[in-house]
C-alpha cells in the first residue's frame, strides 16, 4: 500500500494560481504536485490548497490551524511575501514567526520551505523581513521570483509575457517557478526528509502570533443577524450576515489582538466599532476590488491590547461606500490571539 504524502501551500494568489489558464494544472502549486507524484510512485501525493488570494501571513497566523494543520502536510510551502508588502515590519515578523512556529509546535517533522514570488516592481523589502525569520529558524528558502527575473534578463520571456497584469505569472511564467521548485527538490532524496531548523525556546520577537486562531462567527449571532450556511467565498464554511443598518453584536473575548474575517463584495457595507466602551471607529468591508471578485479578507482592529478579557462592539451603519451597492455584512469568524 502507497504511504500518503501532503503537501500543502500556504500563501496567496500567485500559490493560488491566479493568471494560470488552469490554476490546477499550470500553477507552480499544481505543477509541483504532480512533479512529486510521478517522481515518488510509491507514495500517494496529495497537495492542499490553503491560499487565499490578497491576503497576508497575518490572517495566515490565524487561520492556519484551521486551514492547513488540519490536514497533517508534511511539506509546507510558505509564500505571503508579496502579499505583505503594506505591513510594518514588527508585525510581519510576529505574523511569519506565528505560522512557523505553529507549524513547528504541531508538525514538528514537517519541512517549512519559503517562496519569495516577484511582481513587475521587484518587491525585496518584504522578502528581507522574511528571510530574518528564515535565518532564525534555519529555514530553506526558494527565491522563485530571482529564477523569473533570471529568465526575462536572458530573454526567454519578456516581464509582458510573464507578469501579465504585472503580479500574476503566465504559465509560462508559473513554468519558471515551478522549474525552481523541483531544482530545490531534487536535493531531497525522498519526500521525508528531518527539518533542518530547530525551534529555538525564545521567539524572534515579542508576542508572536502563536496562541492565534478563529473564533467562529455563529457563537454570537443575536437579533439583526442570521446564521447563513452558505460559505466565505469557499473559504470557510459559514457566515453570520446582516444587511440592515443599526444591527448590533457584541463580542466577549481573551487576548491581546482581535480582527474581523469577512466577505468582500460588491454589496459590502460600513460598521462602527469600538472595543471596551472606547472611541467608536469606522470601517468599510468594502473595497476598490469588491466590484470585480468577491472574496474572503480580513481587517485587524488591534493588536496590542492588554492581556485580559475585552469586549468589541459593532454595529452596522446606514452609510457605505459610493461604490458599494449595499450595506451587508458577512463575517465568518473572529480573529483572536493572546
């Protein structure tokens, strides 16, 4: 009987594979998979899709438990570079180290490799900060986005063949990256191979995002809301919705960070929110690319408070966004760390 082999990849668009003609079989991820598969018969190869598109290694800290442990990968592939590029680095740091960690608790045999894809403006600065947590953590390391570059520079592809909206690959494109992955594996002599890194006792920084996870929406649903049972975008499987103005909830917690996973689309709306009877703030779960892809996302509201029990309070507001063609609001889950 073959031994099972997961992979699993955990990241954004480009591992999603958006811009490939068919993300499940000209992607770097798809591509890889069945590289595996054919070079390890004797092993049944399995690759699990945990990317989610225009998201970061901070949602990625908290939904990493629920999105990619779960399934016992025994190959990780880590590549939220890109998608980092608006966060300070203290809290990229804390968010990178928070997935490595948990995987390290959990799988402590699991091989964590990093992915540094590219875009038209060869983002490095994300990359730097990766890397301080890869050097921690003795961790290996793909610049599949340097392999592109290589390729353009000697005039294999031209940046318009393979960035064609400047951030997807082609895939041609998802070729190169794919063809630098299995360089990297090929130095393995089998799918199981002991990591490398140790789990140092003391974290990179303070107050990694370790103790981070989703507390579902549908524990808190009160009147003004309903328990839907259709998904996040596929992305989890339900949500608390409420599309009326002036529908209230509020959430008891522990911890030190919160934030709010939801759905994105074209009819998002507006919420106030304020946390332990503080100054209200506004929010929209609306946004510039709502209009053309509804998708699941998340917003920090804080994420140095102190240790201790806290309450957020949230309201949905008459007001949206000009664009926006109503006032709904579709949460999936809260984001708690302590």
């Amino acid at each position: 009987m073959n031994q099972s082999f997961v992979i699993g990849y955990f990241g954004g668009s480009i591992t999603e594979g958006a811009g490939a003609s068919d993300p499940e079989k000209t992607s770097w991820r798809a591509l890889t998979t069945a590289w595996l598969a054919q070079r390890f018969p004797e092993f049944t190869v399995t690759g699990v899709n945990a990317a989610i598109g225009g998201t970061g290694s901070d949602l990625g800290a908290f939904r990493c438990s629920h999105d990619l442990l779960v399934h016992r990968p025994d190959l990780v592939f880590v590549e939220f570079a890109v998608n980092d590029k608006d966060g300070a680095r203290e809290w990229i740091l804390r968010s990178l180290e928070g997935v490595v960690r948990q995987i390290r608790i959990v799988l402590p045999r699991s091989e964590i490799v990093l992915v540094y894809t590219t875009t038209k403006d060869k983002p490095s600065r994300e990359a730097q900060i990766h890397q301080e947590v890869a050097d921690y953590y003795c961790l290996p390391v793909i610049d599949v986005g340097k392999a592109l570059w290589q390729a353009i520079g000697s005039g294999v592809l031209t940046v318009e063949q393979a960035l064609p909206d400047g951030v997807h690959p082609s895939d041609a494109g998802y070729a190169v990256y794919a063809q630098q992955v299995r360089r990297f594996l090929q130095t393995r002599s089998a799918p199981f191979v002991a990591p490398s890194a140790v789990m140092p006792s003391k974290p990179l920084v303070a107050n990694p995002l370790v103790e981070a996870g989703l507390i579902d929406a549908w524990e808190w649903a009160g009147e003004g809301w309903t328990k839907d049972p259709a998904d996040l975008a596929g992305r989890y499987p339900h949500r608390l919705c409420a599309d009326g103005p002036g529908s209230e909830l509020i959430v008891v917690f522990q911890g030190r960070v919160i934030g709010l996973y939801w759905l994105v689309a074209p009819d998002s709306g507006d919420i106030e929110w304020s946390l332990d009877a503080g100054l209200p703030q506004t929010l929209s779960s609306f946004d510039q690319y709502a209009l053309h892809f509804t998708r699941a996302h998340c917003r920090i509201l804080a994420s140095d408070l102190p240790d201790g029990t806290h309450t957020l309070h949230l309201k949905v507001l008459a007001t949206r966004q000009h664009d926006s063609t109503g006032h709904a609001l579709r949460l999936g889950a809260f984001l708690v760390s302590r």
